[in-house]
C-alpha cells in the first residue's frame, strides 16, 4: 500500500515538531553552531541535500535563534532558499561537498566585530570511505566569511586554507574541522599569545584511528601549524569493555574537544568522536558516537597529549556526528548530534526527507561523592574516572548530559501536564493516552527485575515501545519488536551501558527516566549521564498510550510519574507541512551514480 503512495504523502505522519529539522529534503550532520554576541543570536547550521531524500550533493542549510527553542530558517524555509553554503562551479576545490565544519564569531585576526567565520571541508573528489584507497586531493580545508549576520557567506579567496593532510599518512580520511580558542591548551603548551587550536576526523589505514591536531595564533588564522595526533588508539580498540565504553573502529569523524570545570574548580579535558566500522553484536551500526575524558601533557616536541582515562557513548542509539560549542552568553557547553532515520526505501519519498537532531544537550562534569564499590562493578577505564579516598568511598568523575532546561521548558509551553499515581507496582499497565508529541518523566527504584515504561501503545496491545532498565545487565534497553504494525522498519532492541551508584550513606540511586516521543523521535536520559536516541515508526493512529511497564515476575518501586502532552513547535514560522518536489539527478550529474544515488 505504502509503495503506490506518491512522493510527500506521509510527509507529517512521523515527523518531529519539537526538534530542529530542516524544511524538507535530506539533513546529516549539524554545522557552524555558535552565539554571536554583536547580534545577541544564536546560529545552527546542518548538512543539506534539498529536494532528495538521499546524501547527494551536500551544501548547508541554516537557521537562527534567539533562545535555542524556536528558530526560524534564514532567507526562508521554501525549496533551497535557507541554503548557506553550496558546492563551487566544476573543477573547483569543493565542486562535490561542502562537508562539516564548525564556525566562530571572529574574523581572521581572532576579533570580535561581527563577522561570522565558518571553517569547513571542501571535497573535489569522490567517493570517499574509510574502506576504500583513499584519492589524494579528496578534502581541502577552507574558510568561508559573513558580514551581514549570516545572510550570505562568501569563500575566501585563498582557499583551501589547509591543502593536504599530514605528511606520511595513508589515511582514511580527512574532514570536518573543530576550531576553537582553548585558553587551557595556550597555559599547557606555553603559548604566551592566544591560539585557536583545530582537531579533525582521520585515521591511518591499517594502524588505527587519529585526530590530528593544529594551531594557529590568534590574529593570524590563516597560518595553520600541525601538531600531531592527540592519541594514538590502535584499529579496533576500545578503551574498556566495549560494553561501557564503545569500540574506537578504524576511522575518526567530526572530532572536537573541551575543557570544562568540576565542582571544585578543576580542569577535565574531553574529546568527542564520530567511530566508524565497530559495529558489535550489541550495537549493530557500524557507526558509534563517543566521548573520552583525558589526561592532558605535554610532548617531548612542544605538541600535547591526550591520555584517555574514561569514556563511553555519548548517545547509546542512533545519535551520531555529534559535536559542542562554547555558548559564551551562558557559559556552558552545548551538543547537538544528527539522528537519522531507520526506516526501508519504500517509505523514504513518501515521507520527502530524512534526518534531524536530538535536544541541544548540556555537558558538565558530573561529580558523585561518597561512591562505594560493592560488587567490583565500578571499573576504571569505563564511564567513570574515579579517586579513592581513605575511607574507602570514591569520587565518580563522568560527562554529564541532559537536555537544556529552557528548550524542554520551552517545548512544554503550551502543552497539557498530568501527575500519575506513583506507588509499588509487579504488573504493566498502561494509565493514558497522550500523543505522538510528548514527554514523561518517572522515578524508580527497588528493582527486582527489568522495568520502566511502556509507549507509542495502541488500545489493543498490536503495537508498544517498552523502555526499560535491566539490573542484571546494567542496560537501559528501548525494545522495538512491537513498535511498529508496517514491516520493514528496523525493529531490534537498542541497548547502553548504565550503571547505578552505590552511595555509603543512602544506597543504590534512583533511577531517574525522562523520555521525548516527538513523530518517530524517541529520546531516553538517565540520571544525567546517560542518553539514546532511536526511532519507532506506529502503524496506527491510536497508538499514543503510555504507562509503566515490569518484566514477567519483577517489581519496581515508582516515586513519581508526570507526562507532558503537546511539545511546542519549534519552527513557528513554517507550515507543519513545508514538503518540496523532489527530483532524481541525472547520471551526468552524479557520474553515473558512483557519487551518489541521485534521489
């Protein structure tokens, strides 16, 4: 039935509201975030293929912000107009890709005067994969400049900035710069003038991953130095049990790094990677999204050092191309990640896009006091960077995540609230219908079993979304089996790593679920160190009903339950539908179609 639909016609069926999305067409990787405080404005910027519903030929999209709630696309939502980047004129260092990159509101001097800056990867051939031979000349790094707050951008003349890779690498790849003043690193590496500091996604065939690292001084941006890798992880890898702390695989993406400061004033150093090619049993996607924290020293040759101590999945699920910036009108740090779609290519043009990003996530040093290692579960070189103290107890380091309060505040505007009866509960249940656009919040504890909450759950039972912690796995688990009544649709259960705290003076933690069902969007935070991000894709237009859910003999205690029902649209000034023709490139345009599919 599905097949016979014509292109747009389910173009609202599962699509997010709450979420920043691009008008229509194919979005991946999130670009160009920064604040800029001349205009008192937030940008974001996206990979886009306007008018496909495929990776094709990628250029940039672009919307603004006041308050990172509601946005509005720049020079309009229709067609391709809130295009910020394209490809050049035939021949040209980036006829074939505008690939991801980063921005800052300086100009090449470092200066604050409202110029905007976007660093990003320029490709001129394709393709190009961790698993092919890599064609020398692929990806050049370039710069492109606004003086007009973002409304156009114009490619410096003297690109690429960065012509080659570095010297002697048979690399995999070479792609998506992270720029960034890193005051941190100046103080570490005895810089007495400030320094932007640059990492990309790379690695060298056959030996392993890297993130190559550069530097240019402040004022002169223009005048790249490679440093080396930060860290040398071997193919394959994972820094713990691949279970807690993901696999490193054999390639690098969109790479970036910061520092951010604990409780007590102390410097934590991190590095966020997009890994390609460890896909495991337990995540089957050859594609993961990971953080590390570090220990950061400096080389015998003037370069700094990376020494992972910690690490783990910044998003259990789909979540990937994930990257941060520095939102100096608040001093935070904040991430925005690409969650693509999971769905057969029967549906793809009769939905008329793909893709969009998860909540804008706060990071922050999570500090847990006074932990204790009952069972020798609490393992170095996992999720936690941990010190001993006398007494026996420990002080868990880990990256904190959760959504941005104001965004889910904002997203609640609107919506309906309801308060759910919390109690001791041995059997599921569902207690309401809400909606396709919602949020739940609960609060348990005293687990004897797997338990959590159920979801997207129609009247008669034919389709539910289970999401559940397991105790005897330490997992957090979204069970897919039945989410949807269409088949086709990825169906396995996506699993991440959580592992309660055991405190000396009050136990075993609560755990704490807060779960965003926006169209398909289906996000999970735990605790506020644990995220995953999926899709389910109900076959019925009754299937909203939510409520708690205990596996077969279990129980649970439930302090507290509330749902929000209605989340807010973010895009106030689009249509709900704002759906384009779609068109299918021709071989010429796609040399034969060994670029990309076309459609």
């Amino acid at each position: 039935m599905i097949e016979s639909m014509g292109n747009n016609s389910l173009f609202t069926r599962w699509r997010p509201v709450s979420h920043f999305i691009a008008p229509a067409g194919w979005m991946n990787d999130p670009c160009g975030m920064m604040y800029d405080p001349t205009r008192d404005i937030y940008h974001l910027m996206y990979q886009w293929h306007p008018n496909h519903v495929n990776w094709g030929n990628i250029s940039w999209g672009h919307a603004t912000s006041k308050d990172l709630v509601t946005w509005t696309d720049v020079r309009g939502w229709e067609g391709s107009q809130a295009e910020a980047l394209v490809t050049g004129p035939v021949g040209s260092y980036d006829d074939l890709g505008i690939f991801s990159g980063t921005a800052q509101p300086v100009n090449l001097q470092g200066e604050i005067d409202g110029t905007l800056l976007i660093f990003y990867t320029s490709v001129s051939k394709l393709p190009t994969n961790w698993q092919i031979p890599y064609q020398n000349g692929t990806e050049t790094q370039s710069f492109a400049i606004s003086t007009d707050g973002g409304e156009t951008w114009t490619k410096h003349e003297n690109n690429p900035v960065i012509a080659n890779p570095p010297a002697g690498w048979n690399i995999t790849g070479w792609r998506d710069p992270f720029f960034e003043a890193w005051p941190e690193m100046d103080a570490l590496l005895g810089n007495t003038e400030p320094h932007f500091y640059a990492v990309f996604g790379s690695g060298i065939k056959g030996v392993g991953p890297r993130i190559p690292f550069y530097s240019a001084p402040a004022n002169d941006l223009m005048n790249w130095t490679f440093l080396g890798a930060l860290w040398e992880p071997a193919a394959n890898t994972s820094l713990g049990s691949v279970l807690e702390t993901g696999s490193y695989a054999f390639n690098f993406e969109v790479s970036n790094f910061f520092s951010l400061n604990d409780d007590d004033g102390n410097v934590h150093y991190y590095v966020n990677m997009g890994t390609e090619g460890g896909n495991v049993t337990l995540h089957p996607r050859a594609q993961w999204g990971l953080w590390n924290e570090g220990l950061m020293s400096r080389r015998e040759n003037g370069s700094a050092r990376f020494t992972p101590v910690a690490g783990g999945a910044v998003d259990w699920g789909l979540l990937y191309a994930v990257t941060s910036f520095n939102d100096t009108k608040n001093n935070r740090r904040v991430q925005w990640g690409w969650a693509f779609e999971e769905m057969p290519d029967f549906v793809l043009t009769q939905q008329g896009y793909q893709g969009c990003f998860a909540l804008p996530r706060e990071l922050f040093v999570k500090t847990s006091k006074g932990v204790v290692n009952a069972d020798g579960n609490l393992t170095t070189l996992g999720n936690n960077r941990l010190v001993e103290h006398g007494d026996g107890t420990f002080t868990a380091y880990t990256l904190g995540i959760r959504p941005l309060p104001e965004v889910v505040s904002g997203i609640r505007n609107g919506s309906m609230q309801r308060n759910y009866a919390a109690g001791p509960v041995s059997s599921s249940a569902v207690v309401a219908s809400g909606s396709s656009h919602m949020e739940i919040a609960a609060t348990f504890s005293n687990f004897s079993g797997a338990a959590g909450l159920t979801v997207a759950a129609s009247p008669g039972g034919e389709e539910y979304t289970t999401i559940y912690f397991d105790p005897s796995s330490r997992t957090v688990n979204v069970n897919r089996s039945y989410s949807s009544s269409i088949d086709g649709f990825t169906n396995y259960t996506v699993t991440g790593y959580f592992y309660p705290y055991r405190f000396a003076k009050t136990g075993i933690e609560d755990v704490t679920m807060q779960v965003f069902l926006d169209g398909s969007l289906l996000e999970v935070y735990v605790n506020d160190r644990f995220s995953l991000t999926t899709r389910i894709y109900p076959g019925r237009n009754d299937s909203t009903g939510f409520g708690v859910w205990v596996s077969d003999g279990a129980s649970v205690e439930m302090s507290k339950m509330a749902a929000w029902t209605g989340l807010a649209n973010v895009f106030p000034e689009r249509p709900l539908n704002s759906s384009s023709e779609l068109v299918f490139d021709t071989a010429e345009q796609t040399n034969n179609y060994t670029w990309w599919l076309g459609n």
